[in-house]
C-alpha cells in the first residue's frame, strides 16, 4: 500500500511539472492570437474547457462509485469497465491532458498553445507507457480483453452521455419518481410547460382533449388532474350537464386547481391518490390520465388501472396521453436527453413496456391509439366493454 501511495505522489508530480511548463510559457512569449481568429481560439477553448471538466467530474465519480470494495481506500482496488469507462479507457488523463489546451485556447497566448500540444503528447505518453502497463499487470486477462474492445481515448458525445447516465439513480422505486410535483415546478407548471416546449404544448393538448370526442352529458374522471387546464379544456365538449371529477394530491396544484375552476359547478377536486381505493363505483364514461401513468412503478401502474376499471361505466373508456412505446437509444437527442436526464428512470420503463398488453391483463380492450409528436407521444384509448 505504502509503495502504491508513492506512485500516486510521483504521478500527481510529473501532472504537476506538466502543468508548470505549458503555463510557464506565457511568462516567455507574450504574442496573442488576435482578431477573429482570437475570438474563435476563445470560444473554442472555452468548449474544450467545459468538456475537459465535465469528463473528468465524469471519470471521478465513476470511480468513485465503482472502483473500491473499501469506501475509505483512496486507491482504486476494483477494475472498473463500465459507465464512460465503458466507452473509452483513459477518460480521466484525456480530461486532464486536455485542461492545459483548453486554458491556453482560451489565453490565445501563442506560445501556451504550442506547449500544450507537448503536454497532450505527454498525457499520451504517459497513459500507455507507464499507467496501461501497470494496470496490465494488475487486472492482467480481464485488461487484455477490455483493451481488445475499448479504445484508449473518444471525443464521442454518447460515450458522455451514457457515463453520466449510469452515475444517475436509476432505481425503480416509487420515491424516485418526480411525479408528484412540488415548489417553483408545481407553482408554475403550465407557463414552464408552455416555455420549455416553445408554445407548442398548449395547441398539442386542445387537440389532444378534441381527439377524445367527448360527447355532451359525460362523466370524467381526470386522474392526476394537475391544474385544472385539462378539466376547462373538456367542458365546450360536455357542456353544462356533463362533469369533471378531478384526482389531485398536491398541495400547490391543488390551489391553482381551485382558483382556475372556481366559476365551473361541474368540475370537482377529489383530494385523493389515485392509488388508493377509489369508491365511485360504475360511474364515468372516460377516465383520462394525461403524463402521470409513467411516473409510478409497475405495481402502481396496475392498481391505477384497476381503479379505472372499477370507476368506469361498462364500455367506457380509459384515455391515456402518455409517452409511446420507442427505443429510446435510438430517438432523437431532444426526446433521448429529457428523458434520461430530466424524467424519472420510471419513464424509460415506461416507455420500454408493451401498454396494449399491460391493459388487456385487466380487461380493457378495443385499443385505438392516436400518436403525436413524431410518433413520440400517444393517447391510446381502450374501453371496458369486458371480458370478465
Ligand atoms: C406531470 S403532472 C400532470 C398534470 C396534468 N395531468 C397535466 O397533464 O397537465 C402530474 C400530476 O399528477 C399528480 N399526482 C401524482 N401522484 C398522484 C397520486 N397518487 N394521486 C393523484 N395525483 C397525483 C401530481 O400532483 C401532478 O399534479
């Protein structure tokens, strides 16, 4: 331990001379880079900066997560082939090769650029002739195949995306889930939702209510009902004999709820989960759940769906907007990043699961789906005309 202790000293000291001379440099040569070619080394440096930390941050927290059986060892002691070190070997000293460049790019100072391509050389050097071997000798065939299959260095974005996903809390409890909103998210949801989709939403989800083809007189239960938008929404179609009961357990969507339905007899708040054993027994015509359903784990899902079950009128139906069942690895950054980043792990669950068939275990059939956005988004609609 003592000796290893003393490589980690000495390495940490020849990052430390490496460091030295590429900034000494500035004190040597003051000639910039000036112009538009000054401004451009800016704006680049500052990319590689930020990328240059992010990766690091990145490969010490993988390590830190996965690299040690005892917590308190600072040395690694476990071979660690996963998350960004799954995509490429050396993340770490590509990080830290890559600071002093991004600095110099970012100084234009002329003679700190050209030292910086010696401290890349450095890095490389370094990786493969001293660390590489040393960790050869350590993992031995474990190394071997993994170098057969890993390059040494990437600059690819999905090897960054896809470290910083497995440091994410991925596990599918219910306590991970973001569903039920609270503070600045919940007092603002609708003007954020607005925001963030570009003034798209609110056009998507008037279409989506019209799409339901309410008929005058129905009864709705409105599961997770939110602010009461999509109530307000369905009554031109229900009129005025028609009803909204709406299902909402947070405190601040509640008030909006409240003050947004306040002139509209037919539309009621329910302070009561969705979860629990709901008593209005044969009662509605639709059920609607507008992206609430991906938020619980799959035991949940189910006791939702059989409470929609036992509220619905025979042959009434049950409206889900929700995400579409896709790869998501495959789809496209601005549906790939929110989800993994911003949803909970619960929504790629979600999304990775067969509904039809998850729906058709509790007796709701006649599946007619309608997609949205680029076939990212659904509002399937199933009715209990029952198989009992
Ligand atoms: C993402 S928001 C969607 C709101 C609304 N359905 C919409 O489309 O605008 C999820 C809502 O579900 C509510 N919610 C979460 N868990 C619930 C539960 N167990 N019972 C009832 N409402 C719940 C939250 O408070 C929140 O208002």
């Amino acid at each position: 331990m003592k000796s290893e202790t003393k490589t980690m000293k000495l390495k940490a000291l020849f990052w430390l001379i490496v460091y030295v001379c590429v900034f000494s440099t500035y004190f040597i040569w003051d000639k910039k880079l000036s112009g538009g070619i000054g401004y451009f080394s800016f704006i680049v440096g500052g990319f590689l900066l930020f990328y240059s930390l992010v990766l690091t941050a990145i490969a010490g927290r993988t390590l830190k997560r996965f690299a040690h059986d005892k917590k308190d060892e600072f040395i690694p002691d476990r071979f660690v082939d996963n998350g960004i070190y799954n995509c490429m070997r050396h993340p770490m000293h590509l990080g830290i090769g890559l600071l002093p460049l991004s600095v110099a790019l970012i100084s234009g100072n002329l003679a700190m650029i050209l030292a910086s391509g010696w401290g890349i050389g450095a890095t490389f050097w370094f990786v493969l002739a001293i660390e590489e071997p040393e960790t050869l000798r350590k993992y031995k065939d474990d190394y071997i195949k993994y170098l057969q299959r890993t390059p040494a260095f990437t600059f690819s974005l999905k090897c960054l995306e896809n470290g910083l996903y497995t440091l994410k809390d991925n596990s599918l409890t219910q306590q991970n889930s973001k569903v039920e909103l609270k503070g600045f998210e919940a007092k603002h949801y609708d003007k954020l939702i607005d925001t963030v989709t570009l003034g798209w939403y609110p056009k998507f989800i008037e279409q989506v209510i019209k799409d339901l083809d309410l008929k005058e007189g129905v009864k709705v239960a409105d599961f997770g009902a939110g602010t009461g938008r999509n109530a307000l929404l369905m009554l031109p179609y229900i009129k005025d004999n028609g009803e909204v009961i709406s299902y909402e357990i947070g405190q601040e969507m509640q008030n909006q709820f409240l003050q947004n339905t306040k002139d509209f007899q037919n539309i009621k708040l329910e302070n009561k989960s969705i979860l629990e054993d709901l008593d209005k027994e044969n009662y509605f015509d639709v059920v609607f759940i507008s992206f609430v359903f991906h938020g619980f784990t799959q035991g949940n899902r189910e006791k939702i769906i059989q409470n929609a079950y036992k509220l619905l009128k025979p042959e009434g139906v049950f409206a889900i907007l929700d995400f579409n069942e896709f790869d998501i690895e495959k789809s496209s950054f601005y549906v790939r990043l929110p989800v993994k980043f911003l949803e909970c792990p619960l929504a790629s669950d979600f999304i990775n699961r067969d509904l039809e068939k998850m729906l058709s275990k509790y007796n709701f059939q006649d599946f007619k789906t309608k997609t949205y956005f680029k076939n990212y988004l659904r509002s399937p609609i199933l009715t209990t005309s029952a198989i009992f």
